[in-house]
C-alpha cells in the first residue's frame, strides 16, 4: 500500500514498442506485484485456439484492434481474481471506450486506479527496436537481439523453449499499430488528464534507453507506493 494506503493499481500507457511489456516485467520482477498484459492473454488465446484466440487471430495479426466488449470482458475476468492485491495493466486500456468501462467496473468494487504511467519514446526509436524483438510465446517473455539478448540465442531462458517473432511484428504491420494509437488510444491520455479529482496520478516518463526510463519508474513507484513489498525470491515464471 502507498503512503495513504493506497494500493497501486497501475495502467502503463504507451506506444507499441515503448516498452510497456519490459518496464511491467522488470516491476514484477522486484516487487510483489500482477501484471496483466492483454495482448499477452490474446496471443495465448491464439495459441491453444480458444474461442476468443480463433476471432482474435486476424485482427491481431493485421494489428488492428480486438472490440472493447470482448477486451472488456477478458480483463475484468482475470481483474476480479485479484481482489486487493497490487496490479499493473499493460496494453488495456487502449480506446476511450475501454477507458471509460474500466473507471466503471472500477467504481463498481471501489478500487479506482492509483497511477498511470506514460511512457514517452519517439517513433524512430520504437522501429528500430521491433524488428530486434524476439519472444516467448506461451509466457511472453520479451527478448531484444541488441538490449536484451537471451543466454542461448533463439531460446527462452526459463524453459528453453524456442522463441519466435511476432506475426505483427513486420514494418508494414507496425505502422498501422502505430496509426492505430494515434487515433484510438491518445486520447485516453487527455481523459485521464482531465480527471484530476480522481487521486489517480498521472506521470510521464521520457526516454529513448532502459537506462532513461527504468530508473524513472522505479523512483516514482517508490515514492507514492513506499510500502510495496518488494521480492524476497525470483518471481519464477515472468523474465
Ligand atoms: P500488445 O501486445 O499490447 O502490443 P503493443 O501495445 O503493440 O505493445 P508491444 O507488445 O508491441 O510493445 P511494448 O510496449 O510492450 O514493448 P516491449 O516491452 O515489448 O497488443 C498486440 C495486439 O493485441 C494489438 O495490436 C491488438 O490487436 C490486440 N490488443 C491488445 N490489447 C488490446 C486492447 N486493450 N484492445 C484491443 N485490442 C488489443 O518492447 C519493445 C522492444 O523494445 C523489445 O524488443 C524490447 O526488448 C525493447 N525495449 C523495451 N524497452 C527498452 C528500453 N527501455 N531500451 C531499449 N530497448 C527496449
């Protein structure tokens, strides 16, 4: 719990590639926290071929977006799991739409959100790391060939697995992502900003390395949340 008892209950916004998978790992990693990444709970839907992960298949692989009523109802499912325990949301919400259910679902069990985290990384810089980008799918690891590399090349380093590229990982795909957050996800931003009443706060983070940002992250979860537990043990299955 933060100073006031809050507990941190986190949305990390940014662009595709900004490093919302990464920088969620590295706070799981160190405190005691969940993180639910809804592309993710997609791309393992995909995977074992669920109802969902046979109509998501598509759209994912296209990059456009998956409706908010399906979304809405795959991350409240998991949501409601956690009860009062400390949470991170990466890749959700991602339209005004969902934005707006999830304040209401929120609202519902009186666990309004406490932060959101905006990362800011430029374009060019977020391209030039996608085609670098190597994961492992059933658990989503995230691997980079030049930042991050994995102890074998092409395996996971907890399973050894064979890691893969994403389907929507080429440059074509990635610009309509790219589009896409132009058009449906900033906004998001301007509606939290709108909303100081709330309590939830509401952080920018600039940077082009980890070097820049984690630092930053790691300071400001800190400072509002100074009660966090942090790890005694390695979180096992998450890199
Ligand atoms: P999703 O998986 O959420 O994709 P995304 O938002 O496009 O984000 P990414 O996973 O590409 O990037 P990231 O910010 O996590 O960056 P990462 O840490 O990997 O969604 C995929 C698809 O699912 C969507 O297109 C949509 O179809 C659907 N979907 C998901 N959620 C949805 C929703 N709510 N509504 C509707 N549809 C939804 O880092 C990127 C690379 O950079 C890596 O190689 C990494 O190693 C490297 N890197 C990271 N940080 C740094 C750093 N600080 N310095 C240097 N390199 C770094």
């Amino acid at each position: 719990a933060g100073r006031d008892g809050k507990v941190l209950r986190m949305v990390m916004f940014g662009k595709p590639g900004a490093g919302k998978g990464t920088l969620s790992s590295r706070l799981v990693k160190k405190c005691d926290i969940m993180s639910l990444s809804t592309g993710d709970i997609l791309r393992q839907n995909i995977l074992e071929r669920t109802e969902v992960g046979v109509m998501a298949e598509e759209l994912v692989k296209r990059g456009e977006l998956v409706s908010d009523d399906i979304m809405l109802k795959i991350l409240t499912n998991k949501l409601d799991t956690l009860h009062n325990q400390p949470w991170i949301l990466d890749g959700f919400p991602r339209t005004l739409g969902q934005g707006k259910m999830l304040n209401e679902h929120l609202e519902t069990k009186s666990i309004p959100l406490t932060l959101i985290v905006n990362l800011d990384v430029p374009d060019e810089v977020i391209l030039a790391r996608i085609s670098d980008r190597y994961v492992h799918l059933p658990s989503g690891r995230v691997y980079n060939m030049s930042y991050n590399k994995p102890r074998v090349p092409g395996f996971d380093d907890i399973t050894g697995e064979p890691l893969a590229k994403r389907p929507d990982d080429n440059p074509e795909t990635f610009a309509l992502r790219l589009n896409k957050f132009y058009e449906a996800t900033s906004p998001l931003l301007e509606y939290y900003a709108s909303q100081p009443s709330t309590g939830t706060k509401l952080i920018t983070l600039k940077g082009s390395t980890s070097d820049e940002i984690w630092p930053q992250l790691d300071y400001v979860v800190r400072q509002a949340f100074p009660g966090l537990p942090e790890r005694t043990e390695p979180k096992k299955r998450h890199s």
